[in-house]
C-alpha cells in the first residue's frame, strides 16, 4: 500500500508539474511592456497557476488564473452522455479554451497598434464647415480712429474647406512602424505558440483521466478478487478447515480494495470535470472517453534532427526573434529622433457670407524641422531602447538554452517510459502468476490466505505501475513534439507511433 501511495503522489507530481510548464512557459515568453507590442498582448502572460488542483500536501502559486487551464463554454448540457475522442477533444480546446482566445485578442490588439502607427506615415485627409458670428475690438488691438465704432460687427462668414497632411520624410516613424509590424508577427507567433500550450494541457488531461478510467477497471477487478477470497475463507471457516484469521484478514483486504475502488472512481469523474472544463463543454455534461491508453514504440529523428526542427519550428522561438527585431527597430527610432523630418500639408476651400457668395482659397505648405536641442529626450529614448534591445537579446539566448533542454529532457523520458512499460508488462506478468500460485496453495490447504493477500497487494501494485508507465509514455510523446514545435499538427500521429 505504501509503494502505491508513492507511486500516486509521483503521478500527482507529474500532472501537476506539466500544468506549471504551461503557465511558465506562457510567463516566459511575455514581451516586456517596453517592447513595443501592446499592453494586451503582455498582460496575458501575467498569470499563474491557481485554478488546477493541487496534489496533497502541495500548496498553488498565488496570482491569478492560469487562462490555460479556463474556457468559454457553449451550447447547454444534455442529458445523453457525450462521446469524446481524443482529437475532439484537441479540436473543443483549440475552440474554446480561455488563454486561446485571449491570445487571439492579443493578436488583434497588436494589430490594431501597427495601424496606429502606420497612420503616422499615411496621408491624412480632413474637412469642416464653419459658420461664424462675431464682433471685433479695436481697443483691443490698440485702435482708436475717430468716427469708427469701437466695436465692429456683428458680421458673418462661412468657410468650407478640406485638408490635407503628409509627412514625406521621418525616419522615425519609419522605423517605428517597422517595430510595430515585428510586433504584430510576435503576436501572431504567440498566438500559435499558445495552441501549441492547449495542445499539451488537453493531451496531459485527457491520458490522464484515461489513466484515472483505467485505475478504476483494475480496483473493480482487485474488489472482485478480493470478495471471492473472502467468500472462501468465511466457507473454509464455517466448515473449520482455516482459523478466524484468515477470514479477518481477508475482510481487511476487502474493504481496502473497496476503499481504493472509491478514490479511483472519485478521481477518475473529477478528470472528466477537468477535462470538460479546460475544452469548454457546457456545465455538467457527462462525457465518455472513447479512446484508451495506446501504447506505440515512437521512434524520434536523432538528437540533432530534432533540435534542428525545434529551432525551425517552436513558435515561442519565432516570437522571440521577432521581438528582438522588434526592440532593435525602436532602437533605431529613437536614434533617428535626431535627424529632420520632411511634411507637407495643403487645404482648399470656399470663404464667405454664404455659400451663394464665397471665393475659393488654397493654402499650401512645406516644413523641414531641424532638432535642435530637446532636453536630452532623444538620448533618453536611444538608452531605454538600448536596455530593451539587451533585455530581448538576453531572453532568445535563455530560450535557445531552455529550448535544448526541453529537448534532450523529452527523448530521455520518452525512452524511459519505453523502457518502464515493457518492465511494467512483465511484472504483471509475474504477479498473475504468483496470484493464481498462491490461490492454488490456500485452495490445497497448504498455505494460509496471507500469501493470496500479499500476491494480491502484488498484481495491485503492478497494475499502477503499467497503468502510470502508458500514462508516462503517452505524455512524453506530447511533450517531445511539443518540444521540437510539432504539437498540433504531430500529437495524433505520434500517439499511434508514426
């Protein structure tokens, strides 16, 4: 019993532990606020892990949460239960999954900032009407001419006219707008990297709770079991061939099975709650999960295949480059507050009492602004760029670190959960074989049912152990081609092997 207490604390660790990669990785890949992309966009990052459950005795980081692990449900729940694959699932949380959609709006939050910016640059074009009635002061102005009022007026004007301006030269906002375009490709970047993250969340639940569903399968036999040993021993007792021990102690054994049959069926409806809740299915519908824990030799490209693939394809990566682009176009922005700037403007209109007796008038205009001297302005931009431009050069080379890690971290538990499984399957060999020995002894009356129990407590903890090894190999076939940026196109293949 100890051994599975152990094994299900390590398991709670492991699910627990993948939940937390996904709120870091959502952390770690945020833009600073400096960087240029919009506060939307940072602001998503800015969440932890505080909705999942803990495993016992761990306690949840404080902050907000994690919109990974949320959804917007849809549609009203039904009282059939719902079928649900392991690729419908994939789809319901690539839909409907909370952090999806924030990052979608993220993504046209930093394309709403580049049309700010690329306005700068446009022509922009205006008009107005205006109708005025007015007096005017001389003394004001210092007038006095004998024989003419003080006052002068009230008289009338209407003018109608349409402006333009254009700025033909800044290289400022050239560069700027530039940043900002770096910063929609970030967004869109993040955007795909945040279904790569709802890829490996839903993976991680859905084989867990087929891993849940399995557990509860195995207790119900082990409680089988257990109730035909001790149906046995009361029989052997009441007909004085075994002492009263025998029967306790199957009893005992009994109800522990009963017990564990109870934990795995609780924990096997919360994963189905989990689960429903992260793809975004209406509260309360039941569902069913039509798919089991395959188990397929994956057989990976090498070492540097993969890692080649990952610096190609992980879209964190991507995001970060691009905001490095980013930070170096606002660099040069601020550089370029420095040099003059070249506009135009223009207007034409009708002025007069009434539109029936109006004149046209035109106005038209070149500037060239020279800087000067602005307070130091321009270098304390260039200095801020300067720390943002290290700042993002210092997180590609994190990321590129963290990206081998993840890496070579995935092919070494994908080859020790290949390994685990096929020594899990052959201890439960062994076990069945020792269980149905050690029947055959008490059933000869050459053994008490201590040797049934602890072959019992034996196939038990052999059945975790294959239960937790598929469970382990299937999500490391996730978290591989997570790792290599290969998540949603790659997950469904990889799990049949190919």
């Amino acid at each position: 019993m100890r051994k599975e207490k152990t094994s299900s604390k390590h398991r709670a660790l492991k699910s627990y532990g993948i939940l937390l990669i996904v709120a870091a990785n959502c952390q770690a890949q945020a833009p600073s606020p400096d960087s240029g992309a919009p506060d939307a966009l940072a602001a998503r990052t800015s969440y932890s892990v505080t909705s999942a459950q803990a495993p016992p005795g761990i306690s949840l980081p404080s902050g907000d949460q994690n919109p990974f692990l949320g959804s917007v449900p849809t549609g009203k729940a039904t009282v059939e239960v719902l079928p649900l694959s392991f690729s419908d699932a994939i789809e319901r949380g690539l839909r409907q999954n909370l952090g999806l959609l924030l990052a979608d709006d993220s993504q046209l939050a930093a394309r709403g900032q580049r049309w700010k910016e690329l306005s700068q640059l446009l022509p922009n074009v205006h008009a107005s009407i205006t109708e005025s009635l007015q007096t005017v002061s001389l003394a004001q102005f210092g007038f006095r001419i004998p024989g003419v009022p003080r006052v002068i007026g009230p008289y009338n004007y209407l003018d109608a006219r349409g402006y333009l301006n254009q700025s033909l030269f800044n290289w400022n906002l050239l560069e700027t707008e530039r940043a900002s375009e770096q910063s929609l490709k970030s967004a869109k970047y993040s955007y795909q990297d945040a279904r790569e993250m709802v890829v490996l969340a839903v993976g991680n639940l859905y084989l867990g709770t087929i891993a849940a569903s399995a557990r509860v399968d195995a207790a119900e036999a082990q409680v089988a079991t257990a109730q035909a040993l001790y149906n046995k021993a009361v029989d052997q007792q009441k007909a004085g061939l075994t002492p009263a021990i025998d029967s306790l102690r199957a009893q005992v054994e009994l109800q522990a099975r009963q017990q564990q049959l109870i934990v795995a069926r609780n924990d096997f409806a919360k994963g189905k709650l989990g689960l429903a809740r992260l793809i975004g299915l209406p509260a309360g519908q039941d569902v069913s999960l039509t798919d089991k824990a395959p188990y397929q030799p994956l057989l990976t490209p090498g070492l540097e295949e993969s890692l080649r693939r990952a610096y190609a394809s992980r879209a964190d990566y991507q995001a970060a480059l691009a905001r490095l682009h980013s930070a170096e176009l606002t660099r040069k922005a601020a550089t370029a507050e420095h040099y003059p700037d070249l506009g135009f403007e223009a207007d034409y209109g009708d002025t007069g009492v009434s539109p029936f007796r109006s004149n046209g008038t035109y106005h038209l205009a070149g500037s060239l602004n020279i800087p000067i001297f602005a307070g130091r302005r321009a270098h304390a931009d260039v200095l801020e760029a300067e720390a943002m431009l290290r700042q993002n050069q210092h997180r590609v080379d994190d990321l590129r670190g963290e990206i081998d890690k993840d890496v070579r971290t995935a092919m070494l538990d994908l080859s020790a959960a290949n390994d685990q499984v096929q020594v899990a399957r052959s201890s439960l060999a062994l076990a069945q074989q020792t269980l149905t020995q050690a029947q055959d002894r008490f059933a000869a009356g050459v053994a008490d049912n201590l040797e049934v129990i602890q072959a019992q407590e034996a196939l038990a903890s052999a059945n975790e152990n294959l239960i937790s090894s598929l469970y382990a190999h299937n999500v490391a076939k996730v978290e591989y081609v997570r790792a290599i940026g290969f998540a949603e196109q790659g997950v469904k293949q990889y799990l049949k092997g190919k």
